[in-house]
C-alpha cells in the first residue's frame, strides 16, 4: 500500500545511500539498535508486522516503511537518518558517494514540501513505561517451576501476553513454533525419566554382580579351606611346578633358608630376605 511520493527511484537512492556493506543492512545497525533508533528517534515502531510484508531485513522493512507512511515522517526519518550516516563518517573521511549529501537534502525538502498535517500509517512505539515488567518476571519465574507439559501451554500464553504488551501480531510460523516447543517440551520431559530409570537399571545390575562376585569368591575359598582340613594330602596332590630358590633370591644364605622353609612348609618374611651387613 504506497501513499507518499517516494518513487522507486528514489527508494534505490536511498539503499544506496544508507547500505551498511552489504544489501539489506542500514548503516552500522543491528536489528536491535535499529529498532531503538526509530524508537527514540521518532517515536515508531519500525518492528511492526505490516512493515515486513516485503521480508524481515533491516532494508526492506525501511523501504516497505517508506513506501507506506505519508512524506512528512519519510522526511524526517531520512533527516535523522543522514544525521546519524554523517557521525559515523566523521569530518576526516572522504564520502565515497559526493553528491549524497545534496540528493538527500533535495529529497527531504521535496518530500517536506508535500507533507500532509497528519501522519498516515505511522505504528507508534510502545509505551515502555507503561508496561508491567514486573508482573511479566513474575510470570515467567512461575513458569520454571511447573511441570514439563504444563510449561508449554504456559509459556505459550507468557509470549501471547508479551507479544500483546509491545504492540506485536504473531505470525503463523510463530505459532507453528509454539507447538513444536510444546512437543520437545514433552519429549524432553519423558528421555531425561528413561535415563534415569536406564542409569538406576545399570547401576542395581553393577551392584548385583559386585555382590555376586565377592559371594562365588567366599564360597570357593570356603571349599578350598575345608577340603584341605579334611584331607591333609590334598595340596601334595595338585600339580607341582618346577622353583628354584637361587634364581628367586638375592644371596644364597637368603636361597638356603627359602629352600629349608619350603620343605619344612613354613615361610615367614625373612626366609628369602638377602642379608643385611651391619653398618
């Protein structure tokens, strides 16, 4: 919907003039300080829906802006816009565009020269202060604590009242979002429970077999310990593997009693200890 006078050769003129680099950038601006710089510039709302229609980037929502508000405020917009483009360019940088500053003056003084008494489709900013934030906090740390399912709707109608506080109309893929989160919401709720109840499954199985285990070792050495009382020659019975004292031992005194401890069946610390001349 145009209703000023800016044709589409002056809106070219006016990408050129304030391209921040690359096409669809302003200036040195992010979408945040673009946002509050309409906001505390002129008192618009430069977020608004209706000024999106051609797409979200900083380019086609001033160029959709200007293709709809009456030539007054595309005057003064352009006015603040220039003012701010001189600051960054500073009085010691050469314009890379040298009739810039007389295009927009001629634009501006045209476009004031056919300004209507009355703003037309100007979207006021909201009024911040009017705005309970507090109540807004309060609401979103209430959120935290329910439960998973729950969360969702909840938060969906904490965005609701936020969007209706500053003035914003969501959009389809928003709402399409807020049904997608209401399922990983859900989702995620019901994975961290299976690993839990995963991690207390493996852990009760771990304890089990560590419990197990020390019962076989108790019961085997149980065995051991009264088979060998009840038949003396049971150890002479198992299989004998070849030892030799000399190739074990440090010195051959410590050898000797190793060897006279094994055939007496008695060995205590010292049998195969080397000696240890007095100091």
């Amino acid at each position: 919907m145009t209703v000023g006078s800016l044709r589409s050769v002056d809106l070219s003129l006016i990408d050129e003039i304030f391209r921040g680099g690359e096409r669809g950038y302003i200036l040195d601006f992010s979408n945040r300080t673009f946002s509050d710089f309409f906001i505390r510039e002129l008192d618009i709302d430069i977020d608004a829906p209706q000024y999106a229609v051609d797409g979200i980037s900083k380019g086609k929502r001033l160029r959709c802006f200007l293709g709809q508000v009456d030539d007054g405020t595309a005057a003064r917009t352009l006015r603040v816009l220039w003012e701010h483009r001189e600051a960054l360019r500073g009085t010691d940088t050469v314009d890379p565009m040298p009739r810039a500053a007389s295009q927009t003056a001629a634009l501006i003084a045209r476009l004031e020269g056919a300004a209507s008494p009355t703003p037309v489709n100007v979207v006021v900013a909201p009024i911040l202060e009017a705005i309970d934030f507090d109540r807004l906090r309060d609401r979103l740390v209430g959120i935290r604590d329910t439960e998973p399912h729950q969360r969702g709707f909840a938060f969906e109608r904490f965005l609701t009242e936020v969007f209706d506080a500053f003035r914003l109309n969501p959009r389809e893929p928003f709402r399409m979002l807020r049904e997608q989160m209401n399922v990983v919401s859900t989702r995620a709720a019901h994975k961290t429970g299976v690993q839990r109840q995963l991690h207390e499954l493996i852990q009760a199985q771990l304890d089990h077999l560590a419990t197990s285990e020390q019962d076989i070792l108790g019961a085997v050495r149980g065995e051991l310990e009264c088979a060998v009382r009840s038949d003396g020659q049971l150890g002479h019975a198992l299989p004998r593997f070849p030892f030799d004292p000399y190739a074990f031992c440090a010195t051959a005194e410590a050898a000797m009693r190793l060897a006279t401890g094994l055939q007496r069946g008695v060995i205590d610390e010292h049998s195969y200890a080397a000696d240890v001349p007095p100091s």
